[in-house]
C-alpha cells in the first residue's frame, strides 16, 4: 500500500515536471508569437537617431501664404481630407485701432480657411471684410507642431505611444496608440488630432521618413519662399542656413509662458500670434 | 514555517493577492513589446517603423540627374527659390520611369502665388490679375526664368 | 435635389464664432458624452465610499442602516468607472497597454493603478471583511447556485470563531482609514486628468482635483439617500428617519463647502483675468448659461441649498413626510447638479479654441461611439448591478442593517 502511494507520487512528480518543461517552452513560442506583432519589418538602415538635433526654423516675413506646404503635407503624409491639418496657415489682419478709441491697434481678425489650402487653385484666403486703409498689418503665419522640448502632449499619454525621440522629434507610434485623446486636449498649439480613418493620435513628425533618409521634410522642400528652415543643430556646417537665421534674427517662439520650450522657433513674430 | 500562524482569511488574501500580482508580472512578460525602453519609456523600434514610409515628393536634387539645364536656368533667376515639384506636381514617379510624365503644368498655378493679397510681404512681386495683360502668363513669362520672355 | 440635401448634412460644420485652430473645427468634440460621466461615476463611487466611511471610522452611529448599501453603492458603480473611458477609446482592444507599460506622468495611467488598488484592496477588501461571516452563514442555508456564490465568495475560509471575527472588525476599520484618503486620490486624480492641462484655461487650474473631491462627496452622499429612499421604498419598509436627516446633515455641509470653494474658484479666475479670460466669459455667457447657470449653480446648488439648510433649522416643526420629499427632492436635484457640473467641465473646456480666439459647438452624436445612447445604458448599468448585489446580499430581513460587528459592539465582544 505504502510503497504503491510511493510510486504513484513519485510517477506524479515527474508528470508535473515534464508539465512543467513543457508550458515553459509553449510559454516561449507564445510570448515569442505574441511579441512578433511588435516588431518592425522594414527597418531603414543607416540612421542613428542620437546623432541628430532637429530643428525648424520659421522666418515669417517671407511667407507669401501660397499653402503649398500644407497641400504637400497631406499629400506626403497621406493625411485625410477635412479638418485634420499637420501644418496649416494663419493669416493675421490687424486692424488700425478706431478713432479715438485710445487702443494701440484694433482686435485682431484670423482665419484659416482649409488650413490655408486653396480649394479652387487660386488661393485659400478671400479679400478681408475691411477696407484696405483701415488695416495696420496683414501676414501670414505658417504653424505646425513645435517640437517642444518639454512637450506636453508626451507627458499625459498614458501609454508611452507618443514620444521625444533622441533627434528632438516628437513621435508617435501609430501601432501603439490606443486612441484617448489625451495629447489632444494637452497640445496648447492645436497641432494634434484624430485620425478618423486609423483612430489613433496624429501630428507633424517632421517627415521622419525624409529626414532619416537626408530629405528635407516636404513642407520646407516645397515652400517658394524660403520661410521654412530646416537643419540639425548637431551637425551644423558653415553657411548653414539654420546658422545665417540665427544670426539675422532675433527669434521667438509660440506660448513660451506654458514653458513647453518649443523648438520651432520664428522670427517676425507678431505679438497677436498664439 | 512561518513563527507566529497566518489567520485563515488573511492567509486566503494573501494568496489571492499573491496570485493576481504574479498573473500581472506574467501578463507583463508577454505583452510589453521587446523594444520597449530601448531609448525610453516607448517601443524604440517605432522609430524604424514611422521612418520606414515611402517619401511621396522626390524633391529637387533627384530632377538634376535628367535636366540639370533647368535647374541651372532656374537658379539663375527670380524663381530660383522654388521646387519644381511645387508647380509640376508630385512627380517621383516620373523621376523613375521618365514616360509616366508629371501633370501638365498650365499658367493657372501662377496666381496662387502672384495674385495680389494685402497678407502677402511686399518684397513679392504681386500683380492684379484683372488688370494684368492676359491671362496666359507662359505666353510673356518663361516659367523657369520668369524675368524673360519667350 | 434630395443628393444635395444630404450633402448638406454631411458637410455641416460646426458652428464656430471668431477663429479656431483648423483642427479644433471638428464636427464631433474629441470628448464626449462618455467623458462626462466617467469623472461623474468615479464621483458617485468615492462619494458614496466616504459616506459609508463616516460609520466607520468617525463612529456615526445614525448612518448605520445605510452602511452596507452606501458600500454596495460604490462596489457597483466602481464596476462600471473606466467602462466609458474603455469604450471611448479609439482602440479599445489595446487598452491593456495602460496597464501594461504605464507611462507614470501622465494622470490617465496612473488613474489605472489608483482604480485597481481601490477597486481591491479597498472596497473589495473591506466588504469581504464586513460580508464573511454571512457568507459563511448564508452558504450553509441557501441551496442552489446563489448557494454556490457565497461559497465561493467564503474563499474557503469558514473560521467564524469571536477571535477570527474580531480580526475581521480590526481590519475593516484599518481598510476604511487606508480607503479614505484612497478614495479622495482616486477621484482627486480624476480632477487632475484636467487640473493638468496647463493648455486648457478652463481646466488647467489647482483646485480643480479639490472642488472634483469636494463634488464628488455631495454626489455620493446624495446617490445614497436617493437610493436609500427608493429601496425602502420599492422594500416597503418605513424610511429611518434619524439616518434620513443625519445623511441631510452632511449632504448640506459638504454641499455648502463644495459651493464655497467653487464660488472662490470663479472669483480667483475674475480677479487674475488670464490670457483667454474674455474668451471663457463668451463660452459662459453662450454655450454653458443653461447648464452652468441654471443647472449646475441654479438647480444643483442654490436650491437644495435652501432646502437643507431649511431643514437643518427647523427639523422639528416640518413633518416627516415633507421632510422626507424635501431631502429626496434636494438629493435627486444635487445628483444632477453634479452631472451638469461634469458636462461644464468636461465640454466647457472644448467649446473653447486654444488659440483664445473663438468658441465653437459641437453636434452631439445620439448613437454613435461616443453618443447619449451609450452613455445612457453605460449610466443605467451600475443601477442593474447594484439591484443584483442589492438581491445578494442585502436581505430583506436584514432592514438594511449593518452587520453586528459595528465598532460601537466591539466592547461587548
């Protein structure tokens, strides 16, 4: 009887081990399965994200307000049609203050109709509603994400799906993304949105897939006026153009009060622009 | 084992706590993505995979290789600033494989830059395009050398 | 002709006035309906936790009869708390990520791991300590499957010696002194899911995790005498009035300093006029003066103010009758007072632009992802799983008693 209970226990045991080896190594494959949905197919070679410092510079006297930076966004990032812009352009129209009245200048009026792009080919901005001599200053301005070094929208993601990079762009991971919204409210600078196709969060990446392969992001490529300045602060060359900005210009950025400390930095800006 | 006895309800909660703490660590094991962390608390290959899309726009320097001749005409005068992707189109296609030829382009394009507007910096040559000679503009500009005639 | 109509529909943009970012002018806000009932559940639940608490650790022997309910209460609505954040998610299916790799400065991650430990080691815990016995007793006389769930809720574990329970009292007043201050992080870190977008002028705002505390404890207190009234009623059985007029004493303190510390709220935000003050004066006066104005500050606030405090002065002269409608009445309108309370924070703060240029409106979908529809059943689901729990547990025998155990008995024992 007893040496029976022996036996059976110790037949036990062994089953329990075999088990045991045997949900291990299925554990394995399993986790080996499951990770897979992770892992990137197609990795670009070559490219070390901590050699690089990006940043964009906007030189707002030059913009002449064409919106061909926003069109090529849409078309280089495959960016939905409607109201989902990754850059788009403001135009500014400042008014003379009214006689009298004891203001310095009038209540800024803005628009940005289709973000700036033209829907009929002409150009995207109607005649202002105000006589041309009752107008103090009219600009454009062109925005995007700010590539914020203390960004905001990275901190209240509640997955880590949306990231500061080792470059300085501001990332998000379209696979990991769950959807909340969060970074949406957080931007300060509209620059975030839904996609309504994928569901996931989506903003400017700088054109990561340009840059990484020494491509100017489409916006600077294509802008005819020079007003997008491009460059990598890490590997600045003499008569680079990032270096002849800085030293032409006294810069500013967007909403400095909330301390985001963008890296987009514009020169000419207006003290209306926010 | 242990020197003082557990109580039974409390040694039961222990164990059920043990056991959704240990399910949480396993679940963990399995579900955070391997490159997770690798440059910080995000998947360091979604860096690799948002760089990995297709560039759409071919840029400037890949039309050199077949008309550097308009580049260099291009550079030379009051347009040497802009793309020619910005008035042909997107055209990486036509970069490839020259007999897809890029859209067309027609004088109409040239009002979305020129067309006066009090918005636009003065430095900008803007005309009013009523009031302008005729509406096509290739007739009495060359596109690539704007400040010539043909 | 009917092809173009309904081009029209489709393209009807929201109504905006002034200037707002091109991606702010959405159809649709990017929060919604669920959004606002999620801090309103959380709300209800921490609520009705610290109402139970107050038997418990400040030994206020009136409350008693309400005890078990008020914990069942928070149980069942704490079931349902992330259910409209899950369902709001764009992917849903990913939402273990939360959890997974938490991301520890962001408030909605965190939230995950406040919730689970409340959820577990608090309201879990305590009722299990406070139910053990009786399961242990109800296992041994009920037969069948109901029969099965109390045994398995036993945990196995059938000791219900006087020393065994003894240790089960010791540890349900530890857990309710670890769950107060749980559950005003729990809902607190709610408020700060707002309080921390510094973008956002009409959220990003210190007191916004006290005055979501603050709310949170009116709302439960009044999800319980509502709930108390209306289970002695559908029970038939006589409402106890000491417990009645004790849960209105608190209901009107907690409700006046809620209101007080709102009041300073709004007066800080006029004295300091930020940048983007005008543009909240516009949304108030445009697309908040129904729900702020008469709902939440009219209805909410004012009104059941008067009645309690009313009440509070001259209990003895109003009948019981009256009394009973005027603490019901005041609890049905505090609950949706809070709820709009909810709606000013949660659409208030989008029916602004960023930029401080313009406000928008928004059309509300009524069955989509984010519609009034789901929100609705999401809102009536806590009820149907307390009516379940209310079946379980809460015998009609019973008269809603808490167990013997009370702190108070503790010396006899």
């Amino acid at each position: 009887m007893k040496n029976q209970i022996n036996r059976r226990s110790s037949l036990l045991r062994m089953g329990g081990a075999l088990a045991g080896l045997l949900t291990l190594s299925a554990a394995k494959t399993a986790k080996a399965a499951v990770q897979t949905v992770f892992v990137s197919t197609s990795a670009p070679k070559g490219y070390d994200p901590t050699k690089h410092k990006w940043l964009m510079c906007i030189d707002d006297n030059k913009c002449i307000g064409c919106g061909l930076c926003a069109e090529a966004c849409k078309k280089e990032n495959g960016v939905p049609e409607g109201p989902y812009f990754r850059t788009w352009i403001e135009r500014y129209i400042i008014p003379k203050p009214k006689p009298g009245s004891g203001e310095t200048r009038g209540e800024a009026i803005v628009d940005s109709p289709n973000g700036g792009i033209p829907k009929g080919g002409v150009s995207a901005f109607p005649e202002p509603t105000l006589p041309k001599d009752q107008i103090e200053h009219a600009f454009f301005v062109p925005k995007l994400c700010n590539l914020c070094e203390n960004p905001p929208c990275v901190q209240v993601c509640p997955v880590g799906a949306t990231f500061k990079a080792p470059d300085g762009a501001v990332l998000i991971d379209p696979k990991y993304c769950i959807g909340c919204a969060f970074c949406v409210q957080a931007c300060p600078y509209g620059a975030r949105f839904l996609n309504p196709v994928t569901k996931t969060a989506e903003k400017c990446s700088l054109c990561y897939h340009r840059i990484t392969r020494n491509l100017k992001p489409a916006c600077v490529e294509i802008c005819p006026a020079e007003a997008r300045i491009f460059g990598d602060l890490n590997n600045l060359h003499a008569d680079d153009p990032i270096q002849k900005f800085y030293e032409k210009n006294r810069v500013q950025v967007l909403k400095p009060h909330l301390g985001t400390e963008p890296r987009v930095l514009y020169a000419a800006l207006d003290k209306e622009v926010r | 084992m242990l020197p003082f006895k557990l109580p039974p309800q409390i040694l039961r909660l222990v164990l059920v706590a043990m056991a959704i703490v240990g399910s949480y660590f396993v679940a963990r094991s399995f579900l955070v993505p391997p490159s997770f962390g690798q440059y910080g608390w995000y998947r360091g290959a979604a860096l690799a995979e948002i760089a990995s899309r297709e560039p759409v726009f071919a840029g400037k320097q890949s039309c050199d290789e077949c008309h550097s001749d308009i580049l260099h005409k291009l550079a030379k005068d009051a347009h040497k600033t802009l793309s020619c992707e910005g008035c042909h189109g997107v055209s990486r296609e036509h970069g490839n494989n020259p007999d897809i030829l890029p859209v067309k382009s027609t004088g109409s394009h040239c009002i979305r830059c020129h067309e006066a507007n009090l918005a636009r910096p003065t430095w900008l040559k803007q005309i009013v395009v009523k009031d302008h000679y005729g509406p096509k503009c290739t007739e009495c500009h060359l596109p690539h050398q704007p400040t010539k005639s043909p | 002709m009917i092809n173009e109509v309904t081009n029209i529909v489709v393209e009807t943009l929201p109504q905006i006035q002034g200037y707002v970012y091109p991606n702010e002018s959405n159809v649709h806000p990017v929060w919604s309906v669920l959004i606002v009932i999620y801090p309103y559940i959380t709300g209800l639940v921490a609520g009705a936790f610290i109402m139970a608490s107050l038997v418990r650790v400040f030994n206020v022997k009136a409350l008693a009869p309400v005890y078990r309910m008020s914990m069942l209460t928070a149980l069942a609505f704490l079931l349902c708390a992330t259910l409209p954040l899950l369902c709001h998610l764009g992917h849903p299916e990913r939402n273990y990520e939360v959890m997974m790799t938490p991301h520890m400065t962001s408030p909605m991650a965190i939230f995950g791991f406040v919730y689970a430990w409340y959820l577990m080691a608090v309201l879990l815990l305590e009722l299990w300590f406070d139910f053990r016995q009786d399961f242990v007793k109800w296992s041994k006389t009920t037969p069948g499957f109901q029969g099965l769930i109390y045994r398995v809720l036993t945990l196995g574990v059938t000791d219900v010696s006087e020393q065994s329970v003894r240790l089960d009292m010791k540890m349900e007043w530890i857990l309710s002194i670890v769950g107060i201050p749980s559950a005003f992080l729990l809902h607190g870190y709610v408020g700060f899911i707002f309080g921390s977008i510094k973008a956002n002028p009409w959220w990003g705002n210190v007191l916004m995790p006290i005055m979501f505390i603050l709310s949170a404890i009116v709302s439960g207190i009044a999800l319980c005498v509502f709930n108390y009234i209306v289970l002695t009623w559908i029970r038939r059985k006589t409402v106890n009035m000491r417990c009645l007029d004790a849960m209105a004493m608190f209901l009107f303190y907690a409700l006046l300093v809620d209101a007080v510390i709102e009041t300073l709220d709004v007066l800080h935000r006029g004295f300091a006029a930020e940048e983007g003050f005008a543009v909240l004066q516009t949304m108030i006066r445009e697309k908040l003066f129904y729900t702020l104005n008469i709902g939440q500050v009219g209805i909410g606030t004012l009104v059941p103010l008067l009645m309690l405090g009313a009440l509070q002065l001259l209990r003895h002269r109003v009948p019981e009758a009256v009394r009973r409608t005027m603490i019901f009445c005041s609890g049905a309108m505090i609950l949706f007072g809070v709820l709009m309370m909810r709606w000013n924070v949660v659409m208030g703060g989008q029916f602004f632009s960023k930029s401080f240029r313009g406000v928008m409106s928004y059309k509300m979908e009524f069955s989509g992802q984010e519609g009034w529809l789901l929100g609705a059943a999401i809102m009536c689901l806590p009820f149907i799983i307390l009516t379940v729990l209310v079946k379980l547990f809460l015998s009609e025998s019973e008269q809603l008693q808490p167990c013997e155990h009370l702190p108070e008995n503790s010396s006899k024992t």
